[in-house]
C-alpha cells in the first residue's frame, strides 16, 4: 500500500521495478509453485498518478498476470485511455475484483453529447466487460455456485460523469434489467433470474462538472508545477534551487535572489508596456489619426499663446525640418522590427501552436534539460519541467514571469533556458502567419 503521494509519478517506474523484482522473491515462480502471483490489495490512492502511468500500472498488472482483491486508485488523474487500461485488465484476469475504486478521477463520459453513440465511453466499455466476464458475479464465501452471490464494490464517484442515471439506464436497457443488478449495499443475496452483472456503485450520481480546455490547462499547470517543487530536494534553510557548480558560486541566496528576480520581473513589464504604446503611436501616425499638439489654432478652438505661430505639421502631418518632434510623439531610435525584438517580455499568443507544435516544443525543452549539469537524473523530472515551461506559453506568461517560474529550479540558468524557448516560439509563429 503506497497511497497519499507515498508512490507519485517520479517514483512510478522504481515501484513497477521493484514489484517485479519483490513478486518472484516473496511469492515464488508461478511456473514452479503452479500459482499465480496473488495480492490482496494494491493501494495506489490520492497519488495524482498521470492517465499515462495508471495505464502504465495495468499494464504491468497484466503482463505479470497479477490478481489483485482490491484495487484503489482513487485521486489521480485517470481519463479515458487509463479506465481502457483497467478494463482491459480486469477481462484478462481469471478471478473477480472485490473492489475496485477509481473515486476521485478525470473520467469523462456524456450521454446526451451531440453526436454520441451510446455505450461507446469508457464507463460503458467496463460494465459491459464485467457483465460477460465469466466470474462476475462473485460467489459468496462458502456458498455453492448458484446461490449467494456478492456484488463487486465500483467506487466512481467524483468523476466528470454528466448525467449518471442516464447513462446508467442506458446500460440496463441494453443488457437487460433482469441480467443486471446496481445494489444498494455489498450484503449478499440469492438473484431470482439468471444475473450477469450485480454491482454496488455508491454516490455514483455525485460527479464533479466537466472542465473547459481552460480551466483544465491552469489545473494542470498548478499540479505540474507543484509536482516539481516536491521534486526537488530541498537543503535545510534554503530553497530548492538546481544550479551547475559554476552558478553555485556566483547565485545570490535567500531573500537577494527573490528579489533580483522581482527586479526583472517588475522591469520587463515596464518594457512591455513601453513597446506597446510606441507601437501604438506608430500605428496611429501611419494611419493618419495621430492628435497633433496645437492643431486647433487654425480655426481658434484651441487655447494658445499670444503671438504663437502655428506649427508645420498641424497642416502637414509632418515636422518641419530641423524642428525636434515633442517628447510624447517622439519615435524610438530603433526600427519597428529591432523594437519588437528587443521587447522581449511581450506574451505570445498560442493560437498558432497547436497539438503537434506543443510536443515539438516540449520535446526540445527536455533536450535541453538533460544538458545542464545538477538536474536530477531522472526522466519524470525533465518531463515534468518541460510539461510546465509549455504550460506557462501556452497560458500567455511573458518571459519574465516564465524565467522568474525557472529560476526556483534552475537558478541561472533559467535566463538562457528562457530566452530559447521565446525563440523557438517565435519562429513558430512567424512560420504559421507567412
């Protein structure tokens, strides 16, 4: 039993290595003692396991030909690929699950979604696997086949389940209601007809909204980030900071660090919205609606000096010659292109990154990750960090807040980290607009 963030992902594949090393040890050769390996319960709750290493579990489970009583993996986060997994287990397994508790989880599945064909979610692929596998329902212990029978404990409350008793109804009227049965209680009792399924689903109609793409980007985020702050080993009286052996000598420490990185932070918005309002100007003055200083004394309706005469450009558009232009409608020395290259704390927009973009990005993160020298050797954490930088672009952070984030991770090397990705983000836009 490993549950309450005792087995999260970065620890994932030392515990699968570990099962198959422990399995043979303690409970001997199935192939010499003639019986399969066997575990009363395998307790992975509240651990906030990916869908992509649930599935990586079942697999294992199901490679190994495990048996498992009770399976609990309430609090992660399993979505459709995940509970495939997990059904695809339970049919392969020769003996019947007492429990199995997904309580907690991202599984999905709506009925009365445009374009829905019913029973083709994940949650209708499991009950119809357990109402034609051959050991459900399960006989009571020390009753003969054919009398008591004990429903199997389905936990999947807190899902993102919409309209549970339809799709509920939905599955009864295809199997039959007299073949299934949803009990109240786990009390065996002795079926009247011929039953294939008896399952006990408590609090099933109590399900969490389903999320928008938003909102489940800045979750995702929050718990990105939060697994590698857990990830990082923290020295006592200092903050987790990853840094090479030459950033170590050199990298303020404690509060000075906090507020370097403050500093930049609060000086890249200032540059933001000094690139913003040139450009602002710039527009204006080509599309000829730029308010000129003093432009109503031709016609008198603007107040001016005695004797005053009237500027060049309130007619022309356009400062006479060796006139200084006024310190607000003054141009930047630089070009419109150099001004927006050196604005360098200007969101990206990630509507042109998509899907494919995003891993490309992600990939190349991790790349580079792998390079600097004092991460941890581990995949899960470069695949963590690189999951939160694509996080943070995809969420519209500019690069001060991106290298601020870094920096509680990489230290120094979070500015060239950065810097990179603005790059390599930048070329992926232009590419998409041309």
């Amino acid at each position: 039993c490993l549950p309450d963030g005792m087995c999260q992902d970065r620890h994932l594949p030392d515990f699968l290595n570990c099962l198959q090393c422990w399995l043979p040890r303690r409970l001997g050769d199935p192939r010499v003692t003639g019986r399969p390996w066997r575990l009363g319960c395998l307790d992975l709750a509240r651990n906030a396991l990916s869908d992509a290493n649930v599935t990586l579990v079942m697999e294992t489970l199901t490679r190994l030909d495990v048996r498992v009583d009770r399976l609990r993996l309430a609090g992660n986060r399993c979505e459709g690929p995940g509970l495939s997994a997990i059904t695809e287990y339970v049919w392969n397994c020769q003996e019947a699950l007492f429990e199995l508790d997904l309580e907690d989880n991202e599984v999905t599945a709506n009925p009365k979604a445009p374009g829905a064909v019913s029973g083709s979610d994940a949650v209708s692929a499991l009950l119809r696997c357990l109402y034609n596998h051959a050991c459900y329902p399960r006989p009571a212990v020390g009753s003969r086949v054919g009398a008591k029978v004990v429903p199997l404990l389905l936990r999947m409350s807190g899902n993102r389940i919409c309209h549970p008793k339809r799709l509920l109804k939905e599955i009864q009227a295809k199997s039959g209601k007299k073949h299934m049965r949803v009990c109240p209680s786990l009390d065996p009792y002795t079926p009247d007809e011929e039953e294939y399924l008896s399952v006990c689903l408590p609090d099933f109609t109590k399900q969490r909204p389903v999320e928008d793409k938003s909102s489940r980007k800045t979750r995702r985020t929050s718990e990105v980030k939060a697994e590698l702050v857990a990830a990082v080993p923290e020295k006592p009286g200092k903050r987790p900071v990853l840094l090479t052996a030459a950033a170590a000598l050199v990298a303020p420490a404690g509060p000075e660090t906090a507020q370097a990185a403050n500093s930049q932070a609060v000086a890249g918005q200032k540059r933001q919205r000094s690139g913003s309002r040139a450009r602002s100007r710039r527009r204006r003055r080509r599309s000829g609606s730029e308010p000129v200083a003093a432009a109503g004394a031709d016609n008198g309706s603007g107040p001016s000096k005695e004797g005053a005469a009237v500027p060049a450009e309130a007619s022309t558009g356009h400062p006479p010659e060796g006139a200084e232009e006024p310190r607000e409608t003054q141009e930047p020395s630089c070009s419109d292109e150099e001004s927006e290259a050196q604005d360098t704390s200007t969101p990206l927009g990630p509507a042109v990154l998509g899907e494919e973009a995003q891993r490309e990005l992600q990939s190349g993160v991790c790349e580079r990750l792998r390079s600097i020298e004092g991460l941890p050797s581990e995949d899960s954490t470069c695949e963590m960090l690189s999951e939160f930088v694509v996080c943070m672009v995809i969420a519209r952070k500019s690069p001060a807040d991106i290298e601020l984030e870094l920096s509680a991770f990489l230290g120094n090397q979070a500015k060239s980290l950065t810097e990179w990705v603005m790059k390599t983000v930048e070329a992926r836009i232009a590419a998409a607009v041309q």
